[in-house]
C-alpha cells in the first residue's frame, strides 16, 4: 500500500494554489465509489470554493483560518431528501425519518469523506477535518441551504501544504486494537499505553500553558469540556430533529 | 492515486486463504494513523480471526456467510471507556456521557474503518461492510464484552476475493455533488438521475422477484422498511443509551 497512509499528517496551512476542477472530480469520483448502504447513497457532499461562502462558512467553524484559506472545504452531509424525493415520484412510501437511519446516512458519508482524503493525500494534497461541522450544524444548515432529511456530519478543508509540520504521536497499537475479545485496561496498563505520550514536550508544554496538572485535564478542563459537550450535543439533536429524523 | 477507488467493488465471497499477521497489523497501523478528533483516538477495532467468536457473531449479523467465511471480521468501535480510564487514573473528570461525544468517537472509528478498507483494497484483499452492526449492537456488545462507553457502529468483513462480482452501478456524479449550496431536486431532476440505474437489468428484476412496480418500492416495502428501521432505532437507541451515552 502507499507510503501516504503511515506518513501522513493533518495539513492546516495552504498554498495559495488552487485544486484543479479534473484532480476535484476525480476525488469526488472515488468518494462515490466507495461502499454505501444498500447502494441507496445516502449522503451528498457541498463543495465551497467560492470566496464569499467560506466567509460565509467560518463562523461555524470558529473561524479557524483553514476554512478561508484553503481552496476547497468540503461539507459532507448525511442526505436522505433525494431518496425520499425518489421513492415519492415512484408511489413508494419512504420510512427513514428515524435515528437508525440518520445513523446509516451518517455512516455512509463519513465513508465517502474518508476515502476522498485518503486520496488526497495520495495526491500530494493535504486535509483537515474540522470537528465544528456537528457543532454547528444549525447553522451550515442556513448557509449551504440544506433541506429536510439533510445533516452536516463532517467538514473537511482539502489544499496544498504550505507547510508539513511534525507528525503527531499515537497511542500504541494496543490501545486501539483488541483481539477476539475487548480486553478492558488495568491501571498499569493506561499508565504503560499513556507514558510516552505524557513524557513528550508538547504535552508538557500544555500542562503548563494551561496550568493544570496532568494531560488528561488539558481534555477536560480546557479543550473539550463536559459543558461544552452537553451544550453541543442538545444544539446537534435539535439540528438532527429539525431535519426530519425522530431521535 | 490508486485505480483501485475507481475498479472497486464490495467482495462477499473470500478465497480459503489467510490474511498474514504482518500485512494485518500494517492495515491497522494505517487505521491509526488517519484523522480522530483532537488526537483523542476514542474507537476501537476488535479483530475477529478465531472460528468459533465468528460462529458466535454471525446471528448479530443475519447469518450472512461473510461472518464465518472471511479470514477477518473487524469490529469498529466508538469508545470513550479507555479515554474515560485514563481521566480518572490523571485526577480529571471526564464530560464524554452524551450524544455529541458518541458521534465523535463514532465518527473517529468510521474514518480509521475506511482507511483500513481503502488499504486492504489496495493489496488486492476485499471487503464488505455489513450495516447489521448497528442492528445487533446489543449482542454484538455481548459476544465482544465491550464495556461501557463502547458502542459497536461499523463491521467488516476483510478476505481475498475468490470472485469478482460485476461492479454495481452509481448515480451520476450530480445526484451527490452540491456546488456552493444545496440545489434540490426538481422532479424531471428526479427522474433524469434515476433513469440509469431504473432501466438496468438487474433492477427490472429485483421489481419481477418481488412483485412490486417500482425500484423504490423495493427498498421501501421489502429491503429497508419503516417498521424495521424504526424497531432497530429503539434497540439501537438503548444500546447507545446502555453503553453510557445519553441521547
């Protein structure tokens, strides 16, 4: 397999070089050919590269400059308005205003999301998902127009690399992988899964810059808060009801 | 990149040959290594490879053969319990019991789902993703003794293609693609992105084998209906909810 999938990094500063409209369909086209529910395609995917509507779009996002700055944000939405349209012209009864399937369009794009960054990143571009896309979800609603049945799930900013900064750590893989059966952690084992990741400078650096005591606080307290969480989290429900699926 | 995105299709039937340990622990290496949310890595995969657990998943999902005949089955996870350990091991208290957290980590394991996919895809291997994972989630969660804080969303079957089924059909590129906002479908719309796949061979007799008068009414009436999902959202829902997440 590509050397890409191992050495990649999360590029959040751009060139200001466009993507060529034939490299974006080509992406676009792969993304619809990766596997999807029943081949129903449930899922669509906004493309902005227009200056004003990532004006437009920032505000959801926090304003992180990725959004402004690269070429081409990608929104991809979990979309069952054209399925249902389809089955009403054809005296069929649609039945996908429930959570299942919100989950199932959910599922479908992210698939689609991820296979067009993984071949970004082939292509030498780089990509960022940006985590706001739930978050505000009301209002990416208003600015792409987005109808019934239609929810953001995921936001992607897709560009050349101004810069390839250092590749972040990960957790060993047996933090992630399980065999036969999940083997729950004992506390040394998080201690020994956590070690080289609380030793490194960076999260060092957070800690004090944040001053708390311990990494693990820097989530809680500091970058994604139980407040915060909560408070999203019934703004994303409203958001998903809003759109026609019963949660 | 890789004419694989574009030549691929979904493989359900797997030559009686094992996937060797070092290609699969590269596959999930190259999992780990895509995007997740703050860097938090909140899924898990759990690696399905002995006969007997597959015997045991394969009620959860239907029976599909796929289960006891790939040489791999992989469980992606969305799991908060191993990040909720380490907070409360590094004296911090962990906000991660709602929905918005259970989409995070839900969508942290769909990515590293489809980089494995996109990889094991490139090495020649076939997949299949079988949507009963979110059907059966409550013996899935028995079988695999996933603790709370983790929901199964996404299972796959990963082996070496023993036949390569013709590639399904798409919808047109517009069906999925919005430029700038979302454009709704007008009904003569509706019908020109439809008119493909309507008119193909197998469709006219999927309409035959079921006796019904439209395509859309097989999907409506008979493989994706409104009493099914709407049973499988209440279990999933509880599942979710068992798991620790409030929704």
């Amino acid at each position: 397999m590509n050397s890409t999938y191992f050495t990649r990094r999360t590029i959040r500063k751009y060139a200001q070089r466009e993507i060529d409209s034939d490299l974006l369909e080509r992406l676009l086209t792969a993304g619809t050919r990766s596997s999807t529910t029943g081949n129903m395609q449930v899922y669509s995917i906004i493309v902005t590269r227009d200056q004003e509507m990532k004006k437009q779009l920032a505000p959801a996002h926090f304003n992180q400059p990725m959004v402004t700055e690269a070429p081409v944000v990608l929104t991809f939405c979990a979309d069952f308005n054209r399925f249902n349209l389809w089955c009403r012209q054809r005296d069929a009864e649609p039945g996908y205003d429930n959570f299942l399937s919100f989950m199932t369009a959910a599922t479908d794009a992210l698939i689609a999301a991820q296979t067009i960054c993984n071949a970004a990143e082939e292509e030498g571009l780089g990509i960022c998902y940006l985590g706001t896309a739930t978050y505000s979800a009301d209002r990416i609603i208003q600015v792409l127009e987005l109808p019934r049945g239609v929810v953001p799930v995921a936001t992607v900013t897709i560009g050349w690399p101004a810069q390839v900064p250092e590749q972040p750590d990960r957790l060993p893989l047996d933090a992630v992988v399980h065999y036969e059966k999940y083997h729950d952690f004992a506390p040394d084992m998080i201690d020994s899964l956590y070690r080289e990741k609380e030793a490194r400078a960076d999260s060092l650096q957070f800690i004090a810059e944040n001053g708390k005591k311990t990494l693990a606080q820097v989530f809680t307290d500091v970058r994604y808060k139980k407040a915060d969480n909560e408070y999203f989290s019934v703004k994303f429900l409203e958001a998903v009801r809003g759109q026609g699926f019963s949660v």
